[in-house]
C-alpha cells in the first residue's frame, strides 16, 4: 500500500511539473509561437535559434518591412533601414540558408501579412548555382512553420524552448534588461575581428598551374532556372505592390582567389549575369551588386573571412541602396559584367599574401 502510495505521488508530481513547464511555454511563449511579446517581460532573442524564432515574428509583429537573408544580413541595423526608408522593419536572417529556406519564410509571411512596402533580400553570390530543393537540414522545427496543433507538444516540452528561451526571458526579466532589438538580434559586428590575419586565418590555397576555365553550362543554367524562379521572382510576381530589394552580397577579394585557383571566375559571373537578366524584367524589384566597388572588397578590413563583411559594410550597403548608389539595370548591367570579368580574371591575387 504504501510503494502504491508513493506510486501516485510521484504521478501527480510528474503531472504536475509537465503542466507547470507546458503552461509556462504556452504563457509566456519565449518564441513567439501563440502571441507576441507581453509588455511585462524582456525577450532575448537567441542568435543561435533564429529557426524558432524567425517564423512568430514574421506572425505577430507589427512591421510593414521585412530584412533577410543568410548570415550576410545579420549585421543590418532595421532602425537605420525605418529612417533610410520611413519604415517599421524587422529583421529575420537565416544563417546558412538557401534561397529556397529563405523564399519559404518569406511566402509564409507575406500570406499572413498584408501591406508590406519593402523586402531587402541579400541573393548570397555562392549559392546561384545551387539546386535548393536538395539542400537538407537537420532538425529544423518545422512543427511551428504549420497551423497543426496536435503537434505543439513539440514546443511546449522542448529542451530548447524552456532552457535557452523560457530561460532567457525570465533572466532579461530580473535583470531589468530590454527586450532584444533587431539591431542587436543575431548582430555578431562586435564579437569578431576583421583583417588580413583573421580573413586569412583559416583560409586554405591551393595554386594549381594552367587550370582550365570552367564555362556556364546547360546544365547550370537549368539550375540557376529553376533556384531563381521558384525562391526568388515567384514571389515579386504574385506582390506587385511590394518592392523588392535584392542585393548580391559582395565576398572579398579571397573569395575570388579561390574562384581563380578552380577555374571558375568566368563561370560564375556568367550565372550572375543570367540571374541578373532574369531579375531585371520585373517592375518591382530593385537589384543592387557591390563587386564593382573594387576598393572595398580588396580591403580585407572590411571582412572577418573570405565572405562576411562586417557591420560598417551593411551600414554602407543601406545607404548606397538609399541613394540608388551601386543599382544594377538594364542599361548598366553589361558594362558592370564586363568590368568585372576584366577586373577579376586578372587581379594579382599572389599580392594578397604578400
């Protein structure tokens, strides 16, 4: 009698911890899966969550601009962007996402949101020849992407969900701290060093002699048709009224270096000018490319590692883009090709490491 009774204490007691974490996640909802944000707590938004929580604030925030991308964004500041563009931004960067996990968000979004006047997007220059559709990833809470409540167990008795965001709430809470802003959400700018040193740090170069150049091929453009098309102009087709805003992100000068060192320079401004092409046929969107500022992607100040510039760049990237400064068109968009095919096929990258 007795083992029965501590049988049921023990039931009761597991009963009651589970309703207690599952009424807590379901309360105060650390990401933003139910509601938004209560007035009467601080939310820490995670930098390493951005998965959980991009979905609900694209769901419940007020904005009428939406900021995203791969980690290539994550340094824009959306209170300088509402003053460039007399906005009300938020910011959802997908760190390591393809175009097709960033189309996806965003066709989520603009179903649930009406009126939205911009969307800055970076399109990352590595990923045009990249078939989305095959790109995997794993553990992605795709539960919180659906209107299927059955499956909210999985949230409300998440490890991650009560450690890291019930977690974080409850410490911004006491701590007197504000809610994070989209300024600092998933902002790295001041948590690494830029530089030679560091860009080069890890940097692997292989010098092979007389490689032979790669050419754009049928079956990359095939590619590319199909990546463009589905995860980024199907969108720009069905919200005419918004405008898009597409800027490819400009990787160093030790991006390029590796290009050369695998024969692919050629290659891969001939997929940029295919896609530019293709995104130049519509009203509205804006398309902006930085390669042609050649002092800025030399400058390995500027960069953390071959790819990421750091927080001054997307400062400048916002006001360039302001003033229209850098925009590709129909008019310009074989000069700035050619220019570039010039420039990059015969830089003296052996200067780099000089």
């Amino acid at each position: 009698m007795q083992a029965k009774k501590y049988f049921k204490v023990i039931i009761l007691l597991t009963v009651s911890f589970l309703i207690l974490i599952a009424g807590s996640v379901l309360i105060i909802d650390p990401y933003f899966h139910y509601h938004k944000p209560l007035k009467f707590l601080s939310y820490y938004l995670n930098n390493q969550e951005q998965r959980y929580i991009n979905d609900g604030i694209g769901r419940y925030f007020e904005y009428d601009s939406i900021i995203t991308g791969t980690s290539m964004t994550e340094n824009f500041k959306s209170s300088l962007f509402d003053k460039l563009f007399n906005s009300n931004s938020i910011k959802v960067p997908f760190s390591g996402g393809s175009y097709k996990e960033i189309n996806d968000n965003l066709k989520r979004t603009l179903k649930r949101k009406k009126g939205i006047k911009y969307v800055l997007r970076g399109l990352d220059y590595g990923s045009i020849i990249q078939n989305s559709d095959k790109m995997n990833y794993n553990n992605l809470p795709t539960y919180l992407y659906d209107n299927n409540s059955l499956n909210d167990y999985k949230y409300l008795f998440n490890k991650v969900v009560v450690i890291k965001g019930l977690g974080g709430v409850l410490t911004y809470t006491l701590l007197g701290k504000n809610t994070t802003t989209f300024d600092e959400y998933s902002n790295w700018d001041n948590k690494v060093k830029s530089g030679k040193e560091n860009v080069l740090r890890d940097y692997k170069r292989n010098k092979i002699k007389n490689i032979k150049e790669e050419r754009l091929e049928k079956k990359d453009i095939e590619i590319i048709d199909k990546n463009i098309e589905k995860n980024v102009i199907s969108l720009v087709k069905k919200y005419q009224n918004t405008k898009f805003i597409y800027f490819i992100t400009p990787y160093s000068i030790v991006y390029w270096d590796q290009l050369k060192q695998e024969g692919k320079i050629e290659k891969q401004i001939m997929a940029e000018k295919y896609m530019i092409e293709k995104l130049l046929e519509y009203p509205n969107v804006e398309l902006y490319s930085f390669f042609n500022n050649y002092e800025m992607i030399c400058n390995l100040d500027n960069y953390r590692d071959p790819g990421h510039y750091m927080g001054k760049i997307n400062d400048k990237i916002l006001y360039w883009i302001s003033k229209k400064e850098y925009q590709l068109t129909k008019e310009n968009y074989e000069e700035y090709i050619r220019k570039n095919l010039e420039f990059y096929k015969n830089y003296n990258y052996d200067s780099i490491f000089e």
